[in-house]
C-alpha cells in the first residue's frame, strides 16, 4: 500500500506562489475580502511563507511552502469528536466535511495551522463561478477544510488505472501544486517506493520536517538550501 | 364568586380541545398538502415505458444510457436516441405518437435525472459498472419493468447501501475514496 508524500526542495523554491494559485483553483478555495482577510479568515490550503534573513541590504528572503503535513501521527485526528478527520491507510489526512460540525478542534490542535475554518458562505465572482472545479466539493459555512493532497486525482487516477487494466504509475497522481511548480521544487510520490522520486530525496542529508520533535511525523520533507 | 369562576374554568377545559383540535386539524391540512406537494417528485416530458423497451424490444439499458460503461453519468437520451426508432409513428400508444411530433418538429427533449448525487460524493458508472460489472437493478432497482417513469427513485441509495455492498464484496471502505 503506497504512503503518500511530498518532497520541497527549499533551494528551488522561487516563491512565486503558483502552488498557492494553483491550489486554490483546483480545490475551489473561495477568495476573501480584505475586511475577511484581515481578520485571518483567508484560506489557503497551500501558504508560501516567507522568512527574512539578514538586514537591509544584506538581506534574503527565503520561501517556505507550508501544504497539510498529513502527519503520520495527526494531533487532529486526535481531537475530532466526530471522526470527520481522519488518516487513510494510505496516509492521507482527510476531512469529511458532510460529517464536520465545525468546533474548531483540530484547528487549535495543528501545530502547522493548515486547518481552515469557513466562516463565510464561500462566494466567487460572476466571472469565476462556471470555472469551478466539479471533482472537488464546495464546502459550506461552518465546516473545517484543509489540503487533501489532491485526492480526488487519486480517485481519477486510479479508476483510469483499473479501467486500462495496469498499475498506477507515479505520474498519474499528481496534487495541483506539484504539477504546476515551475521550477520543480514540489516533488510527489509514494515515500515507500524505492522507484518513485520522493523515497530517493527524502534520504537526502538535507532533507528535515518541521517540528519533528513534536512526534507527529509529518509526510512533508523539505530540503534545506545549501549555504 | 368561587363556584362560577369553576364553572367558567370547567367550559375553558371543554373548549380547550376543541381548540387544540383546529389547531391541530389545520397543522394536519397544511402539512399534508406540503406533503402531496412534495411527493410529486420528477416529472418527464414523455411517460417513457422502460418495460416496453426492455422486456418487449430487448433492448439493453445502454441503447439508451449511452455512457453507462464509461462515463461518470451514464446519460440520458437525447432526441436523436428516440429518432432512431420513432421518426416514424411506432405502435399505437399516445406517448409514442407524442415522440414523433417531438422528432417532426425538432424540438428538445430533455430528461429529468431521478437520481441526484450529493456533490461530496465521487461516483462514477465506468467504476461500477464498466469496470465492476454490477448489474444496474442493484442501485436501480427494477426500473427496467416500469411502465410509467416513477417519480421518485424505485430505491434509496444511500451511503449505508454503499458501504454494506463493498463491505460484502471486499471493496474499500475508506472515506477518502468516495468522498470529495
């Protein structure tokens, strides 16, 4: 059974934020207004953060892309009273939004504030609403949603498999912000298939996830930049 | 003083149910109209005979279904479907004539879907059908042996019904791969 994972190669990494675009188009994330945006509502399943080294004009701004970890020891799933997060067999942290009642408290138990809440009924404009993606559902007011890695690509995918009669190839499943990465710094795969990219880098000496020490073996390797 | 306000409380109990009787009756009258409105469920533009098509003419549910192997929906028939048979008058039954006035003046014929699938739900016929060869009668129920299109669906998929089939034959269960 594949155990999906994803590989950031930080000294890649232009932070020119097509993951973020990317994502949002494919996932139907709803853009926020200022006012919402402000008060920390925007979401954004994929969050290219930014880090300044150095004073001006001595300075570097490094980019850390932050999807969902889908740790292998996930604190939300812990917390959820109703099951609607949970880990699949094959390591994805899913969300159940039909199953969600919205308390937040797997929001306040991820360490990596991946998980967004909707506290708006999710509203596009005129121009945007026919390009919505029919794979993925529009989540309603008053639930959580995070990154999925883009399962239901893996749905896709693997029906088209089973269809033409062959295995899944690793180029078949492909979350949105890998894809479209321009420079190649996103890397996707199975982390437990030695044939598949992402098992080969995550052995890399440079390779770290973050706050490892907390125990929650996040799936999400970064490679460091070289000095 | 003490005995007539006994006597007007003794005729408030025994108007009382009266009372709460109309209320009642009405809450009753309203809600069962509510009731028959919503029982009226899909109506089509043509009383389609699937038992007609399927039993008498031996056709297959995908003569008409046409994406029912390999697609996600398994479609509903255009006019063109019907015009394969009923350009010209097909038997004597008024619906029949109905669909060649339909073919002679070109007018559309559209199909209301009697299932809906909720929008958080991945589901695809190719799937379940193309792939896993399950016969349509067991989602479907026996449409194929109506003679009028029912208005509601003949049985209620839900994701119990889902689960206990791929529990039973050994499918995944896991939530991630149907939900979306």
């Amino acid at each position: 059974m594949p155990r999906w994972g994803m590989v950031i190669d930080l000294d890649r990494c232009t932070g020119c934020a097509a993951c973020e675009v990317a994502c949002k188009s494919e996932n139907n994330v709803a853009t926020a207004s200022p006012d919402q945006a402000a008060m920390g509502r925007a979401i954004s399943w994929m969050k290219v953060m930014t880090e300044v080294h150095g004073e001006f004009p001595d300075n570097r701004l490094r980019f850390v892309p932050r999807p969902c970890m889908h740790c292998d020891n996930p604190p939300c799933v812990k917390v959820c009273p109703v099951a609607a997060t949970y880990i699949s067999p094959e390591g994805i942290v899913g969300q159940i939004y039909p199953r969600c009642i919205g308390c937040r408290y797997c929001a306040n138990a991820c360490p990596y504030t991946v998980k967004y809440f909707n506290w708006y009924e999710p509203t596009w404009p005129a121009s945007e609403r026919a390009h919505l993606n029919p794979d993925v559902s529009v989540r309603p007011k008053g639930v959580i949603e995070k990154c999925t890695f883009c399962h239901h690509r893996l749905q896709k995918a693997r029906e088209d498999a089973r269809a033409e009669g062959r295995e899944l190839r690793e180029s078949d499943y492909q979350p949105a912000c890998a894809e479209v990465c321009p420079t190649q710094a996103i890397v996707f795969g199975d982390l437990d298939n030695v044939r598949h990219r992402v098992n080969e880098l995550r052995h890399d000496p440079r390779a770290m996830r973050l706050m490892e020490d907390l125990g929650t073996a996040p799936k999400v390797y970064y490679l460091t930049p070289r000095q | 003083m003490n005995s007539r306000w006994l006597a007007e409380r003794a005729a408030q109990l025994k108007r009382r149910p009266r009372l709460l009787g109309l209320v009642a009756a009405a809450i009753l009258v309203a809600g069962g109209a509510s009731l028959v409105a919503g029982q009226r469920g899909v109506s089509q533009p043509i009383a389609f005979n699937h038992r007609k098509h399927t039993q008498d003419l031996q056709l297959d549910c995908e003569f008409c279904h046409q994406y029912v192997r390999t697609g996600a929906h398994s479609g509903l028939p255009s006019l063109e479907v019907c015009a394969m048979c009923h350009q010209a008058r097909q038997g004597t039954s008024r619906e029949a004539e109905r669909v060649t006035a339909f073919v002679e003046q070109g007018r559309p014929l559209v199909f209301a879907k009697l299932f809906q699938l909720p929008a958080h739900v991945f589901y695809t016929h190719r799937r379940h059908v193309g792939i896993a060869q399950l016969e349509c009668r067991n989602c479907h129920g026996d449409i194929a042996l109506t003679t009028r299109p029912p208005r509601r669906p003949l049985v209620r998929v839900g994701m119990r019904a889902c689960l206990n089939c791929h529990r039973r034959t050994g499918q995944t269960t896991d939530c991630v791969a149907c939900h979306r």
